[in-house]
C-alpha cells in the first residue's frame, strides 16, 4: 500500500489497516503514525483558509502493523483558529495522540524574522548517504535517504551528540506528486534521537513527545530534498529533550521540532 492509498484510506474511513514495511523494532515508525493522525486532522477541519500552526503528538503505546482505529474531534473552531485532537487506537486502547491548530492568516503589525540560517552543507551527491541493511536498520529506514553532514553516525561512541544532513523519501519507494503535510510528518521523524551517536552499542531510544512548529508553507514535492540539524538540550536519567530545524533546498527555514525521547542506554 502507497502513502497516497494509505492517506485516502484515512480520509474515507475510521478504520484503517497499518500497512507493511514501516516497522522500527517492535512499533510502527512514528512518523508513519504522525502522518496518518495529521491527515485526519486535515479531513477534519476541512478548511483550505486555515494552515496547520502548530502540532504535538504523544507516542502513548506501541502501534502495531494491525487493524487501527482513527477518531478525530473538534475541540474548537473559531474565526480565526481551529484546535481539532485525533487519536489512533488498537483493541480499545488509545495509542498515539495528536493535537493540532490551524489558523486563517490576519492583519498584524507584528512582523519578526529572526530564524535560523541553514548550514551550508555539501549537495546530497557529494555525501555518502546512510546505506540500508537488512537486520542493522529498522525497517521504516529503507523508505527514506539519509545523506549525513556533520557530527557522527548512530551507537558509534562518539563523544559529542548532535548532527545534521540532507533527507528525503527514496524514490524508489515513492512516486513523485505534491508533498503534503502528512508527507512531511512522516518524513521528519525519520532522523534518530540526536544523542544516539554517543551509544557505544546498539540500544533502543523512541520519542515520547513531539510537538512541531511550521514556518514557511509547504511548497515541495515528494522527491524534494531537505536539510535537518538537530541539538541537545540535555539528557539524563533516561531522557533526553532536543530540538531540530528543516529547511528546504532553497535555505526556507519550514518547521521546527521539539521531542522528548526516551533513552535505554
């Protein structure tokens, strides 16, 4: 099953079957997961004048590739912004969460331009992206291009957390047409937790929480390259908090990530 299927599925119905090859470890891929609660959210409010702000998803159980469930509610439509919450259930137990806000642009004297510059990194074709391999990757890995820029590779003892390349979906998985908020989701959570190059060996590490901003529209298409630096805020007793910026190819800052991810190491 494509995304594109898999987003009309959302669309039409409540229930919805987790489709193959997007496995990380024993759960679904969470940005799979993100992607099929936002597309909801956009089914749900229905409203081309109003763009997606600002959301947050909780990774409240492991998802399984099983039948789920798709509930999606309103919590408020007002002239302005719109708060609608989806949640994704398996045998009666709510999984994952999302709560999102969209709003209509308004007038405002308020302007600030204030983001954070893209790194200059060398063309994906001049980095060696992170090659796929059976039983050393999670699944979901082979969906996607991962080209790094700086800092090190995963479990590879490195003293320093932090890093930061270029990603995209692989086209040989995916058909090229319009990136739509749903893609993006899906598409940014690919990136593992930023403390994950200080593993000296493999262990697990997941987000527990995961609240995006947007900046710029979504203007790209599915085969469009990104670029992603993430940082470390801190980490300790099992947690780590970071935040990660995306730009385009064009150097448009458009969105910002902030996860709190659960460390086993």
């Amino acid at each position: 099953m494509s995304l594109k299927q898999l987003f009309q599925a959302v669309t039409v119905s409540e229930e919805i079957d987790i489709p193959a090859g997007w496995l990380q470890g024993r759960t679904i891929y969470g940005g799979l997961v993100a992607g099929i609660l936002m597309h909801k959210a956009i089914a749900t409010v229905n409203d081309p004048q109003k763009r997606l702000l600002s959301t947050s998803v909780t990774f409240v159980g492991p998802v399984q590739e099983s039948r789920a469930r798709i509930t999606a509610e309103v919590l408020r439509e007002g002239k302005s912004v719109t708060t609608v919450e989806v949640r994704l259930w398996q045998n009666d137990e709510v999984q994952s969460i999302l709560l999102a806000s969209f709003g209509a642009e308004r007038p405002s004297a308020i302007e600030v331009h204030q983001e954070r510059h893209a790194p200059d990194y060398p063309l994906p074709e001049q980095l060696n992206c992170l090659p796929y391999r059976e039983g050393f990757l999670p699944l979901c890995y082979q969906q996607f291009e991962l080209c790094w820029a700086e800092g090190q590779l995963p479990c590879s003892g490195s003293k320093t957390p932090d890093f930061g390349g270029w990603f995209r979906f692989k086209p040989e998985f995916h058909d090229n047409s319009e990136l739509e908020l749903a893609h993006l989701l899906t598409l940014m959570d690919i990136w593992p937790p930023a403390v994950i190059p200080l593993f000296k060996q493999v262990a697990p590490a997941s987000s527990l929480t995961w609240h995006i901003t947007l900046v710029h529209p979504v203007q790209h298409e599915l085969h469009d390259w990104f670029k992603y630096k993430a940082f470390t805020d801190f980490a300790g007793d099992g947690y780590s908090t970071e935040y990660a910026h995306i730009w385009d190819a064009q150097n448009r800052l458009i969105a910002i990530s902030r996860q709190t991810v659960t460390v086993f190491a």
